[in-house]
C-alpha cells in the first residue's frame, strides 16, 4: 500500500474491541468488576458495624475469576462453590439485594436468611451454593455432572474451590469418578496461594496443575487477575464441554487482597504487607483491564467514574434493603430441619404446621 493511503489509527479512537471481545462485552465486564468491589466493600463496612455477623469471607482481588468464569456461562448451566462466594453467586444472577440480605441473616435472603455468607443458593439461576466444608462441593458438582449427562443435555457444571480443597479426600474422589464417567464438570481452583495462613507450597509436594494428572483429567492454568484471557478462556473450554470433551481442571492463579475473613488482618505472619502492596498495585484486576480499554478507546475516565458509582449504588441499595429487611420468624429455623422421631420417643417437628411445644431430641 502507497504510504499516502495508509490509515492512521487516532490514539484513543474507538475500537472493535480487544483480543476478540466486543467493547460492550468489556464493558459489560468492567461493570460486573466494579459491582463485585462495591459490593464486597459494603459487606465489609456493614460486618465493622455489627450489621453481619459470623463468617465473611470476601472476594476483593479476585474479581476477574468471578467475572470470567460465570459471566462466559448460559444461565442453565449450573455453578457450585466454597464460602467465598459472593461475587460469584452475583455473577450467576442471582440478585445483589437478595445476596447482601442473605449475609444480613434477613428473611429476604436468598436461603431465607438461615446460611449466612457461606451459604447462598438460588437453585432458579443454578448457583448452587455457598459450601462451608473445605472440598464437599466436588462432590456434589460430580453429582450435577453425573445428571446433566443421564439427561443427555448439553450443560456445564463448573465448580470452584479454593487450593487448600485439593488435598482432600473428597476432591480426588470426586473427579476420579467424573473422568471414569466423562462428565461435564469444570473444576476450577482459585488458586490466591493460601489456605488461611498457610502457603501452598507448604502443603504440597507437587504443583497445583499436576494435581489432576493421575486421574486422566486435562489441567489447564489462567491468569485469574486478567479478565479478558479468563472470560476467553473459560468462553472457549465450556464450548469443548459441551461437546463431549469430559471433566476439565483448571488452575485460576489469583490473590487475595484482604484477610481470609473479616476476623484476619490483611497480611500477618504468613505473607508481607510488601507482598499484598505489590500485587494490589500491579494485579488489581479493574486497574488491568481499565488500562486496556482506556488505551483501546474504549472507556475514558469520566466513563469509568460514572459506571464506578452506579455501581456504588447498587451496593448501596442492596445494604439499604437488608437493613429494612426483616428477621426470618422463629418458625423458619425449623422449615428445613428434617428429623425422625427421636430414640427417647419424644417430639420432633417436621416444618408443617405450628412449631412443637414439647421436648425435642
Ligand atoms: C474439611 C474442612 N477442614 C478445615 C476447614 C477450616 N477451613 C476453613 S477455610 C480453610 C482454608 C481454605 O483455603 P482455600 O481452600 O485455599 O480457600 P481460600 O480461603 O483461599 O479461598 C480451612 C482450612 C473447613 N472449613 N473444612
Ligand atoms: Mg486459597
């Protein structure tokens, strides 16, 4: 081409998109980013207050997992998780204001407000929990699999754990099986190097991607911190599963910013204020994919401002409706309790009808 027909790209010119993701799609992600950080942000404040009580883990620094991963999911497919799962139980669908109640312990919860942080579900959107037990989740997504292949549908069950989960029992159980039966479960492992307060270096001999290989199951690793590789990558592994490709492991390398609950510091013994420092300041996942899409032209800073506090908002509202939620009634505590007629012959209450005056076994 002669030089004077050569097309000179304006900087800051609005492009197609980046690395084949459309600039709505980016901005659709941007958006659910934020969300999850406001979001996680109001939780934090309201646990400070008293306002949640009991266990919050929360999710900030690992937003791009969430995002990435569920985001490039069909609603029909089902997603299954550990106790740091907010974000993610907001990625699937299920409603901010729901989720926040949920944490308040109010009625309007999405389980009633009788899990708590751990423990959100909404069976409609196929977010199918909230697990407390380190590692029970694989088996239950084993489950999942096991049907969405005996009904011949082309589903995915994707399900997340964090690194502490692959030394259990219960994991390897749980993929030995979804290999032999070729089902479609995404096992992905969030991995942010730590169990509580112990690195994962420390527990295991091997790294975490090899920890499928004796099971016949294909491991894969992303960059969890990185939206735009974890959505296309997810995007494109979900379609290999829908086509027959079976069980997949996936090794999502991310951090964590905060403690590993509302009750640790953010660092303490087991990892440096440097270490947390460095990684907030270069694998903050908003700052990475907000520099990518300002450079393309495809978000200025005004545009982030703006969609930054209509996400605050949506934090905001969400808190304000726990707040004026109500507490389940005593009643509800016993609507999914299932018991049978205790030893000693004496009352048991089954959910129907008036709660039981007498003793309980
Ligand atoms: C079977 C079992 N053992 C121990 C615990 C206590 N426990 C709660 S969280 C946790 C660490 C889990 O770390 P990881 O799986 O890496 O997830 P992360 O908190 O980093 O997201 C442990 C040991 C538990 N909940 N379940
Ligand atoms: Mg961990």
């Amino acid at each position: 081409m002669a030089e004077t027909e050569t097309v000179e790209k304006e900087p800051n010119a609005p492009s197609e998109g980046i690395d084949g993701l459309s600039g709505d799609r980016l901005r659709e992600l941007m958006r659910a980013m934020l969300l999850f950080r406001r979001f996680e942000e109001k939780a934090e404040e309201a646990y400070a207050i008293g306002k949640i009580g009991g266990f919050c883990h929360l999710h900030i620094g690992q937003e791009a997992g969430a995002a990435g991963s569920i985001m490039s999911l069909r609603r029909d497919d089902y997603a299954i998780s550990a106790y740091r799962e907010h974000t993610q139980a907001i990625a699937k669908g299920v409603d901010p204001k729901a989720v926040m109640a949920e944490l308040y312990g109010k009625a309007t919860g999405s389980s009633g407000g009788l899990g708590g942080s751990m423990h959100i579900f909404d069976a409609e959107v196929g977010f199918m929990g909230g697990h407390g037990i380190v590692g029970a989740q694989s088996a239950l997504a084993t489950g999942m699999g096991w049907a969405i292949k005996y009904r011949e549908l082309d589903q995915v069950c994707v399900c997340f754990m964090g690194d502490a989960a692959v030394n259990q029992g219960a994991f390897h159980e749980s993929m030995n099986m979804a290999a032999i039966w070729q089902l479609p479960v995404v096992f992905v492992v969030e991995n942010n190097a730590y169990g509580m307060g112990t690195a994962f270096s420390r527990v295991s001999r091997n790294p975490m991607v090899e920890k499928s290989a004796s099971h016949g199951v294909p491991a894969h690793t992303v960059n969890g911190q990185d939206i735009i590789e974890t959505y296309r990558f997810f995007s494109d592994l979900y379609a290999e599963v829908r086509e027959g490709a079976g069980p997949q492991f996936v090794d999502m390398q991310c951090y964590r910013f905060k403690g590993h609950s509302m009750s640790d510091p953010v660092s303490g013994t087991y990892r440096s204020k440097d270490e947390v420092e460095a990684k907030v300041e270069k694998e903050d996942p908003i700052k990475i994919l907000r520099d990518r899409m300002f450079e393309a032209g495809l978000l200025d800073q005004e545009g982030l401002e703006a969609m930054d506090a209509e996400m605050r908002e949506i934090a905001n509202e969400a808190a304000d409706f726990a707040d004026n939620s109500d507490e389940p009634s005593q009643a509800a505590m016993y609507d999914f309790v299932y018991s049978e007629l205790g030893p000693h012959g004496r009352y048991f209450f089954d959910g129907r009808g008036d709660a039981p005056t007498g003793g309980r076994s």
